[in-house]
C-alpha cells in the first residue's frame, strides 16, 4: 500500500481505533514525516499525529515520543519558507503569475503551519492533571522561533514586496492573525504549567530562554499592534514574577528594562505627535481624540509595568539605573515646561500628566538609595545635550522635594560627594543644584514660567525659574538635618564665588533664608511658650493644637523642650496629646466662668463699636510728620522697649524670675533714671 494510501486510510479511523494502533502506527508515521521532502506531505502528516494520535499520548511520553521527533524539523521547515519567499518577493510583480503563484502557495503553506501548531497547542491544553515544562520541553521554544519569524516578515513586507504587497496582502492579514491566535494560545498553556523550585536547573534554564524569546517577539511587534504588544509586554512580567525565585538569576535584566525603556519612550512621542497634530488642524474628531487617550493608556501601562518590574528585581538593576535616569531626561525634554516640548494644548498636556508623568514618582522614590543612581544623577562627568539640561534640573529639584521623607544616612548619600578613589567621581545634590541651574540660561532669560507651590489648599500662582529653584532650595533646608549643614554652606561658598552673576544671586538668596531661619528659631519656643501659659482657654487650646503638630513634624526638635518652661505647661501638653478626659466641673464655677467670658466679650464688643462710631464721624486726622527725626526715632524705640517689658511681664506669671533678673531691671531703672534727669 503507498504511503498516500495509508494516509488517507489513517484519516479515515476512529478515535478508538488510533489508540488501538497507536504503538505500531506513531512511529510509522514519525518515520514518514521525518524522510519526507514534500511541504504538503509534512504538514499533512503531521496533522494527522497531532489530531489523530496526540490525544491517546500519555503526558509522560509526550515529549519524547511525539514533540521532539516532529518539532525541530517544523522550525526547520518554517525557516526555510521564509527565506525562499524573502528572496523571490522583490521581484513580484502582477504580470509574473508563476511567482505570484509560487509565492502565494509559499504563504498559505507558513499559514497552514501556523494552523497546525495552534492545533498542537489546543491538544496539549486537554490533557488531563498538572502540565510541568519538561513535559511539553520542544514546544514553547519550537513555537516561539516559529512565531518571531512570522511576525518579522510580516514587519517587513512594505519594503519586501517592493510597493505589490496588495497582491499577497490577503494572505499577509491571515499570516499575522494565525500568528496572534497562537501566541495568545502558548502564552494560555504556559501560565497553566507548573516551575516549582525542586525542579531541575535545565526546566529552569528553559522557563528562562522562553521569556527572552519573548522579549525578542516584543521588539518585533512594537510598531505592529498595540494590544499585541501590551499582552506580550504583560506576559513578561507576569511569568517573571511568577516564578522569580527560579529565574531571577538568569533573566537578562537590563535587556527587559531597556526594552520597556524604549517602548515608554516611542509610545510618548507617538501620543504626543497625535495631540500636536490634532492641536494644529483645530480638529475635533472623535476618532483623533480616542486614538490619543488609548495611547496615553499605553504609556501608562508601560511606565506601571517598569515600576512594578523594577519593585521586584530591584537588586539586580544597577547595570539599569544609567538608562533609567536618562528616559527620564527623554520623557521631560519633550513635555511642557521644557522649551524643547511639542507644541500641544493645555487640556492634552493635563492629561498626559494625569495619566502617564504621574509613573515616575514612586519609580524616582524606588532608586532613591540605590548608588549607582545617584551616581549617574551626580555625575561629575555627566556631559548632556542642550535639550536634557533643564530635565536634569527638574529631576534634582524633584528629588529635594523628597529628600526630607527620607532617612538621615539616605540624605546624607545624596548630599556629600564621593569620598574614596574607587568611587565614581560624583557631586553633592546642592553643587549639582547651582551647576545644573548655571547651565540653564534660556529657560531665565525666556523667562520660563512654572507652577509655584500651594499654600492654604489655593491654587498655585506661576512663578520664574528662578523663583522656583529658590523655593524648592529653600523648602528642603527648613528641614535639612544638622549634620548635613556643612555641605551646604560649601555649595554656597562655591555659588557665591561663582563666575555667573544670577547663580551668585540664587546663593546668595539662599545664604539670606539660611541666616534668617537661624535667627527666627530660637524666638519660636518663647511664642510657644507665651502662648501656651495664656489664661484664656481658646487661645491655650489653639496653642496645644498647634504645638503638638510642630512637635510631631519639626527637624528642630531641640525647640519643642525649649517651649515648655513649667512642669505645669509639661503636664498639659502630655494630657492633650494622651487626650485625657478632666473632671466636669460643677454648675457654680461654670456659671462663674460663663459670666466672666460674657463679661470679656461684651467689653470687647463695646470697644470695637465704639472705635467703628469714631471712626464713621470724622475721618481720622493725618499725623502730622515730625519735623525733628531723632524725636521719631526715640519715638520707636521706646515703644519696642516697652514691649519688650510688657513680654517679660507675662513670661513671670507663670515661672519663677532667674536669679540675674533683679541685676538686669536695677540696671534698666538706672538707665531709665538718667534719661528721666534728661527731659
């Protein structure tokens, strides 16, 4: 009987007869397949194993009897229909109708294939009970090799097919949508088996190679389909954290992460071209505006999977923190406030913020103690384009603003420069500061106008570039810790020193702030303390309210003691803060209290009307100015002594005088003794 004639007798059996015959028959037909030099044959046989006698294959004898004998030479044959077709494409032509032929035959026969490995997937899906790698070993790897080249020559058929691609263009469309069928089938099949950590180092090896062979299809199908590349991109991740303990070690990091890298940055500048586009046509279409969203929700979910990727295998990406610090820059040239941003509106920009630039915060906070970031950030020798210096700016403030959430040994990291010579040469952040911004002449001659800080829950008021690197500078000293101190003051110098005149100028306003804090500080414990010994009690309250905020949030915790200058005033902060409940008190002395509030409050009240009488009758005389200055002066002066008393006065109510207290007043009163002999 011809081998045609049992092939056709074999597709004509049932399913109890296949199983019957599987143990002569299987091998028979391996034999044919593998001898045979027919594409059509092939992929006929092999139909038949996959369909016919796959099912009655034991999960045990699956790879070897069946995957590993007809696998290899699939590949085989696949490869070889793609290089005869990218040979003979370019000479195509609509007049040719044998090549047309022989190339459409060509392309339905990579089609079939494609067919028949999805086929081969859907079996294997069948089988009963818990699917190890080793069990199915030939066919991830067979069926991505497959898959990368189809979805390669699909990329490349414009240039291939030489401008006739609409004469194979039908069967193109079909290529890639078997291609797509059977990779969302693989990728369904390999989150169904099992990796568990006993198994042996080359099922890790192979769970390993599956996802860089992944990673490869993802940079062939990155311009093809968006959701294509999604669920690919998805599949990586998912597979990677699923089994990290197994492949953490061997999986290429930096590769994946420059690979998601690359992806933020050519789907950011798509969603950006699409709002230029859309912002310069004045076009309102519907469809423009949904394309835009649906590629900022790319974005997003790109830049989420590279935080979460990077939260995870964290130890293993310090190859990666170069990269990562320059898709920073990327991202941040080409999105408003830069001067190098596409022109696009105010409505797209928001959202673009909203959705996508939101992702590089707690990616940022991630790499906040890592060394090689901050040396990459810091860099002596970072030399950058016109275009990425005023990002670097915004990514130095950005990492000030944080800085004062972060441990003392974390800012001390960011803050002192390398110390050792086997250290790569870097910068404290405050030097990097005053270098960067010296760098940005355009952005403060423009001027460049950014959004300021909010105060009170308003709206944030647009302030300059400079303004805005004053108050951020500003900002993270009120809380630099002590002992960093030292490092700031030698930026300073160094700023001030400096042969640009407007860094002088910032330094020179920061020193300014420095040495206002310093002698504003030591008053805030006597506001504290005078505030907290008040007698009436809403003034008290608001005071122990706002006390305890300052104790729980300050850096200067050296005040909050200084504040509390009576047992009495210790006691009552304890009890606030430990919110203890006092005994009621009784109707008398609460009606003696009330009486004396009203008391108060009517007596304020009568003054308040009668100075609002007063001044409704006649408009108020204009003052006359003195003729004589020192008069004016003496003037201001004795009014702030006398202040000065009255604070004194009120600070004794409640604490005992200090012993040099009576020396001091006999050498006021001597004082004031002599002036009065003078008048």
């Amino acid at each position: 009987m011809s081998q045609t004639s049992t092939l056709e007798e074999i597709s004509q059996w049932s399913p109890d007869m296949c199983r019957k015959e599987l143990p002569e028959m299987l091998p028979r037909l391996v034999s044919m397949y593998q001898n045979s030099d027919n594409w059509e044959k092939d992929i006929r046989v092999f139909n038949l194993v996959i369909e016919m006698f796959l099912p009655h294959v034991s999960l045990m004898e699956l790879e070897q009897n069946v995957l590993s004998q007809v696998l290899p030479k699939v590949v085989k044959l696949f490869d070889s229909l793609v290089y005869e077709i990218s040979s003979q494409a370019s000479d195509l032509s609509s007049q040719n109708s044998d090549l047309k032929s022989s190339l459409r035959n060509i392309l339905q026969n990579m089609v079939q294939w494609l067919v028949n490995l999805s086929a081969c997937v859907r079996q294997v899906f069948t089988f009963e009970g818990s699917i190890n790698l080793e069990n199915i070993h030939s066919l991830p790897k067979s069926v991505l090799h497959v898959l990368r080249a189809a979805f390669g020559h699909c990329k490349e058929s414009d240039s291939m097919y030489s401008g006739r691609l609409h004469l194979v263009s039908d069967l193109l469309q079909a290529l890639f949508k078997e291609a797509v069928s059977l990779q969302k089938l693989l990728m369904e099949l390999l989150d169904k088996i099992n990796v568990k950590s006993m198994d042996s180092e080359k099922t890790t090896a192979d769970m390993v190679a599956v996802l860089h062979m992944v990673l490869e299809i993802c940079s062939v199908v990155s311009k093809m389909d968006h959701a294509l590349h999604a669920n690919t991109w998805k599949f990586i991740i998912k597979q990677s954290l699923k089994h990290q303990a197994l492949v953490e070690s061997q999986l290429r990091h930096q590769d994946i992460v420059n690979g998601l890298c690359d992806d933020i940055l050519l789907s950011f500048q798509s969603c950006l071209q699409l709002a230029e586009n859309i912002k310069l046509s004045g076009s309102q279409d519907s469809t423009d505006q949904r394309l835009f969203q649906k590629t900022t929700k790319l974005c997003r979910f790109f830049g989420n999977s590279l935080v979460h990727y990077t939260k995870e295998f964290m130890p293993f990406l310090s190859g990666s923190c170069v990269r990562l610090h320059r898709l920073y820059l990327q991202i941040h040239s080409q999105f408003p406030p830069s001067l190098f941003a596409y022109p696009i509106s105010e409505e797209h920009k928001n959202e673009i913020k909203c959705v996508f630039m939101v992702v590089f915060e707690p990616l940022i906070l991630q790499f906040f103690s890592c060394i090689p970031f901050v040396e990459s950030v810091l860099s002596e020798n970072l030399v950058l384009p016109a275009e990425h210096i005023f990002p670097q700016c915004q990514l130095l403030i950005n990492i000030l603003d944080k800085l004062p959430n972060q441990a003392e040994d974390v800012q001390m990291l960011w803050c002192h420069k390398s110390r050792f010579p086997e250290e790569i040469p870097r910068m404290g952040i405050f030097q990097a500061v005053f270098q960067n911004f010296l760098q940005c002449s355009p952005e403060l001659t423009m001027p460049l106008s950014l959004q300021g800080v909010s105060v009170n829950g308003q709206n944030p008021n647009d302030v300059t570039f400079y303004e805005y690197v004053c108050i951020h500078l500003c900002a993270y000293i009120v809380s630099l810790p002590p002992a960093l101190f030292p490092y700031l003051e030698h930026a300073l110098l160094d700023a001030v020193l400096s042969c640009s005149m407007v860094t002088s100028l910032l330094a020179m306003d920061t020193w300014c702030f420095l040495a206002r804090l310093a002698v504003v500080l030591p008053k805030i414990s006597c506001l504290f303390s005078s505030l907290l010994a008040d007698r009436i009690w809403l003034i008290k309250q608001h005071a122990l309210e706002t006390f305890a905020k300052f104790a729980e949030e300050t850096n200067h915790e050296q005040v909050v003691p200084q504040s509390l200058t009576s047992d009495e005033m210790k006691n009552q902060v304890i009890s606030f803060l430990n919110k203890t409940m006092f005994v009621t008190e009784i109707a008398s002395d609460r009606f003696e209290r009330l009486q004396k509030e009203r008391a108060f409050l009517g007596a304020f009240f009568a003054r308040a009307r009668q100075k609002d009488e007063q001044e409704n009758a006649q408009p108020l005389a204009k003052k006359a100015r003195s003729a004589n200055p020192i008069e004016e002066q003496c003037e201001v002066h004795l009014e702030t002594a006398e202040k000065a008393l009255n604070a004194v006065q009120l600070l004794m109510q409640d604490s005992k005088a200090p012993a040099w207290l009576s020396v001091k007043l006999l050498h006021i009163q001597s004082l004031l003794n002599s002036l009065q002999q003078r008048v």
